[in-house]
C-alpha cells in the first residue's frame, strides 16, 4: 500500500460513529458531538456482531462520563433511508467503521441489506 493510500485508509477510520450519527443529527435536534457519541455507540454493537469486539460497554461508561448520550429511540426505517445516501456507500455495500477492540478501528465493508437488518435488531 502506497503512502497515500495507507493516509486515506486512516483517515477514513476518524468516521467511527459517524455513518450512523449523521442519520441521526439529521432527523433530530442533537449536537454533531451527540449523534456521533450515539453513532459510536450503535457501532460498537454492530462490531460485536460482525467482528467479535467485546469492549461495548467500556465505550458507553466513558461516553457517559463525559455526558454525551449513548442510546436513542429513533425512526429506523427513516435513519436507513438517509444511510443509503451517505458518501461511505458503495453501491450496495456500506463502508462501515468499525472496532476490532479499542484503539483498532477496521473499516468493514457490509451489504445494505444487512445493515438495515442488524440496525433494525439493536
């Protein structure tokens, strides 16, 4: 991987929280910092499904120390409507940011149809 290649790939990783987050700071009257501490949140249960990361709850308590929200009742069928207009999509498959564990973010590439079943679960 070329250097600028391997800059791109890292700066792509600084949209943990953010696929998600962006749907929701769209809908509702949140600050952006809210909606990503949400997106992060909602990211780190779909990387215990699609990448075994175990830490979820470590996140949310130090999201929380810091007074951001962590969980949100929201339009799921609405925040997957404006998910597959995001820029992170590639035709049908969603770059996604991810956790391996804390401190190693992966970007997983997932079918929108997945996505939208595994957000309509959590």
């Amino acid at each position: 991987m070329q250097k600028d290649e391997f800059e791109k790939a890292e700066r792509r990783l600084l949209n943990f929280g953010h696929t998600l987050g962006h749907a929701l700071e769209n809908q509702y009257e949140l600050s952006h910092g809210q909606a990503i501490a949400i997106g992060m949140t909602y990211a780190c249960h779909i990387s215990e499904q699609l990448s075994g990361f175990l830490q979820t709850e470590k996140v949310v308590k130090v999201l929380e120390q810091y007074g951001l929200p962590t969980y949100a009742a929201f339009n799921k069928k609405k925040a997957i409507e404006v998910l597959k207009m995001d820029k992170k999509r590639e035709r049908k498959e969603m770059n996604y940011i991810l956790l391996d564990k804390i401190g190693k973010g992966i970007v997983k590439s997932i079918p929108v149809t997945q996505l939208e079943k595994i957000i309509n679960n959590l």
